[in-house]
C-alpha cells in the first residue's frame, strides 16, 4: 500500500496552513489555518474492510519544565513522548483519498468535539485535549485533526507521521472518546497494509534560519 500527500513534499516542511499555530514575530506564536492535509491511497490488499489513520508526533518534550520559556531551549537530549493530532476509524474500503480541509478548517477553541467524522467514519480525541485540559478558553474535547504546535523555543525539528492502516474489520473495536493508543491497541492483529508519510515542523526561530 502507499500513502502520497501533495499538501508537502515527503519528508519535507509541512506549510503552516496544515498547522494548528505558526511562528509570530511579537507573540512568538500565533494561531494558524489548521487545515488537514491532502492524502490519496493506493495498492490497497485484497481482504480490506476498512482504514483507520493517525498522525504522530514522537518528539514532545516528556517534561515541560523548559517548554516556552523566554531565554531557555528545550534541550536536544531530553527524552521525548508521542503527541497524537489525529486518530481515525471506520475509513470505508472503497476510499482512496481525503480531501484538503474534509475534516478540519480552522482552529477551534475547546475543540470540534465532533466523534462522528466524513465518510462515516468515527474520530477519536488527539492529545490537546489533554494539553489544553486546565485552559479555561481552550479546554475541551479535541476531536478529529489539530495540526502541529511545537514548542517555539524546541531546539530540535518535529516530526509528523501520517499512517494509514488496512484492516480485515469493518468497525475497529474502540468506543467513546478514544485516543491514539486505544485504536493501536484495537487493530493489532487486524492490520493487512500499512503505509506513511511525514513531515517537519518547526516554530524556533533560530531552526528557520
């Protein structure tokens, strides 16, 4: 199976369009366009009864002692944890792409809260629900897609894994609000294909150099 986007180049910059903050030179960031990227699929196993999609930050900071701080970097070594921005099930066999802002076009305070998604499909909460968990202008249920927000003072690059998955089940057995790691969970041993792509992003100034 292969996943494509023509939203960013594989392995390259994602625009911030696809992002939930950009860089701002007064505020360090800003809120941004936070529309989901294009993806088309192809090469698709014979058995395929539906997609489920995640996208996947592996480097968030695990302690955010430095996170946003004036004078101060996120140091490089300090070890790292997964930030989920978008977790879907129930993608119908017969789809073969997701259109550019079909699930997301703007950023939503408290969030979309929306578990039923295009196509039938169901959404799942990414992780700002648990980031903005105590804000009481953002706090809320984060459902669907929330595009990338590094740290602006992160002295390393972040990457965004977009992986689709073709499953021998129909429905994926998750319920309520699930995350991330319940939909893994779910679909192990149910997985026929699986296919990615990735992308950077970055909002320290210094990086953008």
């Amino acid at each position: 199976m292969r996943l494509t986007t023509t939203s960013f180049e594989d392995g390259g910059p994602i625009p911030p369009r696809y992002a939930f903050a950009k860089p701002d030179p007064e505020n360090h960031v800003t809120l941004s366009d936070n529309v989901n990227p294009a993806l088309e699929w192809d090469d698709v196993p014979e058995g395929t009864r539906s997609f489920a999609l995640i996208c996947v930050d592996p480097d968030v900071p695990s302690v955010g002692d430095d996170v946003n701080q004036e004078g101060r970097e996120v140091p490089a070594d300090l070890p790292r944890v997964e930030f989920f921005h978008w977790v879907v099930v129930d993608l119908p066999a017969d789809l073969r792409s997701i259109a550019e802002g079909e699930f997301s076009d703007g950023v939503v305070a408290g969030g979309k809260q929306v578990a039923e998604g295009p196509h039938g499909c169901r959404q799942g909460i990414n992780d700002y629900t648990n980031w903005f968990g105590d804000d009481p202008d953002m706090g809320g249920k984060y459902y669907g897609y929330d595009g990338p927000a590094p740290p602006w003072n992160d002295s390393i690059i972040h990457h965004y894994h977009f992986i689709l998955y073709a499953l021998d089940t129909e429905r994926t057995d998750v319920e309520g609000e699930f995350t991330g790691q319940d939909v893994r969970q779910a679909i192990d041993g149910h997985v026929l294909a699986e296919a990615s792509v990735v992308g950077t992003y970055t909002q320290n100034p210094r990086l953008l150099e």
